[in-house]
C-alpha cells in the first residue's frame, strides 16, 4: 500500500471496503458496480453500498415475502417481485427507523439520495434487459426545499484568520499544541478561503503539487480530474511560510509529499481537518455552524461579488454543471439586483431640484459685465 501515492492508496482502500459490503449483498449486485466501474467514483460506490444494504434489510425485516430466505441468497428474479408500493413503503420507512439498537432519520436530501442509488440499480439491470420490470422509476424523487447558503462574512473571515494568528480564545489543552500547529492551521484555512477547495481536495495536496513562482497549484477533483488552481498573494505568502517550517518535519515513510502533515507526521486526514476548522470557527461570536464546505461557498461568494462571472466561479469550484453553481448562488445575484434597483431613481429628489432651480435663477440674474 506504501507504494501507492496517496489517491492511488484511497481508491484502493475504497476497492477493499466495497468488497466487504458486497458480501452482505445478493451475490447479483457485483455485476452492477463493475458495470459502473467507468461511471461511479469509488467513494460514490460504497455510498450506493450501504444504501443498498438498507434497502435489502428493510425487505427482508418487513415484508413475510422477503423473510424465507437470506439476503446474500437473494436472485436477481427479485427485482422483478418489488414492486412500486414496496418502495413507497420504504421511502416512508426512511423517516424513521432503529437498527441495531440505533435510531436513524432521514430528511428529503437523504431519502433522495437513497432513492436516487435505487434507481440507478434498477436502472442497469433493465436497459440490459436482466430484468422485466423497473418499479423504481415510476417513483417521484422527494421534492427538495432550496436550503440557505450559510457562508461567512468579510469580518468575520477576518476575525477567524485573527483568531488563528494570535491563538485566542483557545482552552489551555488547545493552547498546548497551538505553537506547533498555529502556521500549519493559518495555512489550511487561507487555502480554503483563498481557493475554494474541498476539504478532501487539501487533504490530498502533495509538496510538488505547489508552484509558488506561478501561484498556482495542482489538486485532484471528484472523480480524478486534475486540475490547476490559482492563487493569490495572500495564499502564496500563507504557503511560503508554511513550507519553510515544512521543510523542518521528518515525515513518517509513506507520508514525505504529503503538503499537511499531523501531529503524528502523517498526512492529515478529512476528519482531523474538519476538526481543526470547527475549533476555531466554533469560536467566532456567530450562530453560523461552519464547515470546511461553507468556508468553500465564502470563497465562491466573494469571487462572485468580485467579478459577477458564474462560469468562473463554476471553474474555480470544479463544478461541472454551471446551473450547480448558479443555484448556489442565484441569491448573490438578487442582492445585486435589488441593490441597484434601489439605487436607480426616476427624478431627483424635490430638496435637490429646488436647489438647482435657485442657483440655475441666480445665475440668470447676474450682471455679465460683473
């Protein structure tokens, strides 16, 4: 595994947790994620995976058609028994549900997305003519409620990168490791605020992905596109420092390209970077419960407000669909409009009017030989 970089390592690491799920599927199910081997991202697999998994428990626990025999010993001819009714039961299912002593919910975003790996399943086997029936596609996707983009404010991005630099507000246990991490954390968060990269996305950042005399750097999208972002002064100056004290750290082997190390000088993981970052917005004085996805849409905000451009925005996000972005921010270009709406003024005001018509009469009546 040590051999591999550290993308090629996760995929792998993904390959080897899908494996493990499907051994609590139908034996059937394999032929659909090889067949969406080019198509579904590998994270995106094991998402389909678990859903999956509820959806076979929640037959087999429920419906006495389903109980004679185990889930692993399912045949593909199931498909065609499920019908419509049975997965409307388990959509409302979804809402609420206990399992192994735990209680699971789910809200319109989650029973969208489960019903949404339910019909791509289904949809495989019946265009490949494996199956007769597709009930899952006469189901409706819930209807989704546009959800607020929370995003910070200019001070309050200023006050987060204050906070960072000087180490306030820190409890004495987080005092304790905020010299060794104080340059490391300002970096991660001047990089997500000046370049909108997922969390997922720094995590993955390598030294030679940095080019500091282009301003620019190279980071692997979802999906495994790479891609070349830009920055600017203050990024650069952020990672200037950084890599000096960088360059100071021996690396656990396996982990010497990696740009964020932790504690334990490995390369830093998504939870650990979502963890720091809640450290120190969990201390700004707002009830905005900020993640590294919102400091994400501050940075799409700003460039936004910047430069009115959708498709750049789009670009610098690594959206693929620009109506992804313009969804997101649809809300920025109303501000605009009703600001300058407000601005916009058929006939000045009276105060001002009679003011120009006494200093226009006044005029009139000076002497020209004065």
């Amino acid at each position: 595994m040590n051999s591999l970089n550290y993308h090629e390592s996760l995929k792998a690491k993904n390959v080897i947790k899908l494996r493990e799920l499907l051994k609590k599927l139908p034996s059937f199910c394999t032929d659909y994620f090889i067949g969406k081997n080019d198509v579904i991202a590998s994270r995106t697999k094991i998402a389909y995976a678990y859903d999956l998994i509820v959806f076979f428990e929640y037959l087999h626990d429920s419906d006495d058609k389903f109980k004679n025999c185990p889930i692993t010993d399912y045949k593909i001819d199931i498909l065609d028994v499920i019908t419509r009714n049975d997965i409307m039961y388990y959509m409302e299912y979804l809402s609420y549900y206990k399992k192994d002593g735990k209680i699971f919910t789910n809200d319109e975003r989650g029973k969208a997305r489960k019903l949404a790996s339910l019909k791509s399943f289904y949809h495989y086997y019946f265009v490949n003519e494996m199956i007769k029936t597709n009930p899952a596609d006469l189901v409706p996707m819930p209807k989704l409620h546009e959800k607020e983009i929370i995003r910070l404010d200019i001070n309050e991005v200023v006050d987060l990168l204050d906070l960072v630099e000087k180490g306030a507000k820190l409890t004495k246990g987080e005092q304790r490791f905020f010299d060794k991490n104080a340059t490391r954390d300002f970096t991660i968060l001047t990089v997500m605020l000046g370049t909108g990269i997922r969390v997922s996305e720094c995590v993955g950042l390598n030294i030679s992905d940095v080019d500091l005399d282009e301003f620019r750097f190279k980071v692997r999208r979802k999906g495994g596109k790479e891609s070349i972002i830009y920055f600017g002064d203050e990024v650069c100056d952020a990672l200037s420092n950084y890599l000096e004290l960088r360059e100071n750290i021996i690396p656990v082997e396996g982990h010497e390209d990696a740009l964020f190390l932790s504690m334990q000088n490995k390369r830093m993981s998504v939870r650990a970077m979502e963890n720091m970052v809640s450290k120190y917005t969990g201390k700004l004085n707002t009830l905005k419960h900020i993640t590294p996805h919102k400091l994400r849409s501050t940075f799409g905000t700003n460039l936004y407000r910047e430069t009115n451009d959708i498709y750049l925005v789009a670009d610098f996000l690594g959206h693929k669909d620009v109506n992804t972005t313009r969804k997101h921010y649809a809300s920025i270009s109303d501000d605009t409009r009703r600001k300058a709406i407000m601005n916009f003024k058929l006939r000045e005001d009276m105060d001002e009017e009679t003011d120009t018509v006494k200093k226009d009469s006044s005029k009139n009546n000076e002497n020209p030989d004065d």
